[in-house]
C-alpha cells in the first residue's frame, strides 16, 4: 500500500501549493490507470476532509473548475444584522454586494479563505489513500470475478516466508504456501499456472486475488487444457482425489465406445500425460478406467499394485483386497497414501489380506458356498 500513498502526498502536496487539480489528476491517471473523474471526486473528497478536520463546525464544500483544474473550497455563510462569527456569518451589507435580493435569515455560498496545516494534510492523504484503494479493489474484482475457478497463467513476482507473489500485467495476486504443491520452487521471474481460487472484492490482507496448486479442480482443469477429448466432454473425469505432491488418482470415462479413456489422457509414450506431471512438480498421476463393477474398481484403484482377488462385504462397504506379498507395499504407497486415495475414490474401506490370511477366508467362503449349496439341493 506504499504506493497509494506515496502517490496521495504527492498529490495533497500539489494541491496546496498550487490549488491545481489538472497535474495532479493527469499524474494519478499516468500512475493508476484510473477514470479522471473518479479521481477528481475523490482528491476534492479528501481535501474537504481536511478542512473538515480543522474546522468541524463549519458547512464547507470542495469544488474543481472542469476547465481550468482550480480547486475551490466554500463555506456557507448566514446572513445577520450584526456579525459575531466571521467564518460562519456575513453581514446583510456585505451579502447584498453578493445578492441583492438576499435577506437575513438567508443563507450564502462564499469563497473560504481559511487555512489547514500539516496535520490536515495527513487526514487528506488518508482519505484519498483509501477511496484510491477501493476504487482499484472495485476494478480488480470487475476485471477477475468472471475468471475464479479457472486456470491463470502469471509470473512470479516475489517469494515470502507466507506464500509466492504473483504477477498478471500489473496486479498482483497471492499463492499462499498453504495451497503450493510441496514440490514447486519459487524462482522471481519464473511463469505459473494457478486456479484462481477466490476474487474478494476487498483486500484481505492486503491480497485481494487468492490462487491455488493442490485442489483437484486444479488437476482437472489441467486435463482439459491438455486433452482435447475432456475439453470436448467425450471423454468425462468422473471423480479427482489427491494428495498433492506424492500422487492424484483420476476416474475417466468415455462416452465413445471406440474411444479408450486411459489411452487417451496418457498418449502415446505418455505425451499427453507428461506436460501435466510437470506442471505437478513431479506428482504422480493414476489414470483409471470407470467401472460399474465395484469389485473392479477397487482393484484398478490400487495401482500400481497387482491385484489378485477383491471381496466385498454384503453392505459393500468393506472390500478384502489379495495380492502377493510383494505388491503389499506398492498398494499401500508411501506413508499408507496410495491406499488411502484408492479408499477415497472408491468410498470403500480397503483392507489388504496377509499370505497366512487368505487361505483361511477362502476355505471359509468355500465352505459356506458348499452349506448354501447343500441348502438348495434339500
């Protein structure tokens, strides 16, 4: 916010020097890129503050010539026989110089001579400081509203402790390290793709543009900018989850029979997949087939691992996954986080079934199919 003020002294500055709008506007306009008349209003706003400051009991208006950029304050003025304050009253002699036909009682605008001094000229500053500010919030959330939830590509501006600055021509936005991918690195200069996750219509501190690397809308609408079939809805992502910076896992389905979804969004020697695990810092990416068979999809779910065997309990809510002992560790992932987003995805409890295990499930689910069995036959 420095430069808003800076800017702001400067201009209070001109303006009691010289009492001059037109370089001062001309200079705010330069700076700013903001509309003149807005400007004016509020460089007049802010110097009636100031003589407001100095002079609380007075009626005191500011006013800019259109044409020659002079800056006019005036008071008005009560019309009395006899005069015990000038700044407020004018004599019925004096006023009839002015308006022959006014009366006491009556009231009158006249030029205000009165002086403010450096304190006043802080409270200006202030205010025009601040209305500049909202007058820029108001632009920046007309120009971006129409733009949050969509991908935006800037520079990198600035790296803090907090998160990363980010440029777009001349606004700034704010990726907070809360919403960067653990693998990103902040190189100054350096172009970024980000979701434009929140356009507030004021600043919060101090940012008013909020983006984000790690939601799973992020990944899907990088998928539909690298894949023209998700763009055109012939193949459909069904379901997103992640864990940002290890691995996503992403459900598609083709609404074209002779299209093969996976295929599709991995490309040949994995083209088309491989512009997107770059712009994930290195996050790996499980591409999966949709599935009407629960069963299925909880085994497609669990890669890379190789999947032998799943049964499912009769609520479907827990699936008994069999595998050989060495694809145990490839289900379970690093830090338990592959099976973890299988369970996410799926919406299912995934529980791997140990070697010693699963021949005492099976022979059990044998011997009840052989009990049913027996039941029918009687």
């Amino acid at each position: 916010m420095s430069n808003h003020d800076s800017i702001s002294y400067y201009a209070i500055r001109q303006i009691k020097d010289t009492v001059n709008l037109v370089n001062v506007i001309e200079e705010l306009v330069e700076e700013r890129g903001l509309d003149k008349a807005i400007l004016s209003s509020i460089v007049c706003e802010g110097m009636l503050a100031a003589y407001q400051k100095k002079y609380p009991n007075l009626n005191l208006k500011v006013e800019e010539d259109p044409k020659t950029g002079e800056l006019s304050v005036q008071g008005q003025k009560e019309v009395i026989s006899t005069v015990v304050d000038e700044d407020s009253q004018i004599s019925l002699k004096k006023a009839r110089h002015i308006d022959k036909k006014i009366n006491v009682g009556d009231t009158i605008w006249l030029l205000f001579e009165g002086k403010i001094g450096r304190i006043e000229i802080l409270r200006a500053r202030q205010v025009i400081a601040s209305k500049i500010r909202l007058v820029e919030a108001l632009a920046i959330y007309n120009e971006f509203k129409d733009k949050q939830g969509e991908i935006v590509l800037g520079t990198i501006h600035k790296c803090e402790r907090s998160g990363t600055v980010v440029k777009f021509g001349d606004i700034l936005a704010f990726l907070p390290k809360s919403l960067t991918i653990p693998g990103d690195k902040c190189i100054v200069g350096f172009s970024i793709r980000a979701l434009l996750k929140e356009v507030l219509q004021e600043p919060r501190n101090d940012n008013q543009l909020i983006l984000d690397r790690v939601s799973k809308e992020f990944l899907q609408q990088l998928f539909e900018l690298e894949i023209p079939e998700i763009f055109e809805k012939l193949v459909e992502i069904k379901k997103v989850v992640r864990a940002p910076g290890y691995k996503s896992k992403v459900i598609v389905f083709s609404h074209d029979i002779n299209i093969d979804p996976v295929g599709t969004c991995v490309g040949v020697g994995g083209s088309r997949i491989k512009p997107i695990l770059k712009e994930l810092s290195g996050e790996k990416i499980d591409v999966i087939a949709w599935s009407d068979s629960l069963e299925l999809f909880v085994k497609n779910s669990l890669k890379p691992a190789a999947i032998d065997r799943v049964v499912l309990s009769d609520d479907n809510k827990v699936a008994h996954v069999w595998l050989d002992e060495d694809q145990r560790s490839l289900a379970i992932g690093k830090m338990g986080q592959n099976i973890a987003l299988a369970s996410r995805l799926t919406g299912v409890d995934i529980q791997l079934v140990r070697g010693g295990e699963k021949k005492e499930i099976v022979e059990a689910e044998e011997e009840i199919e052989i009990t049913e069995s027996a039941g029918q036959e009687e």
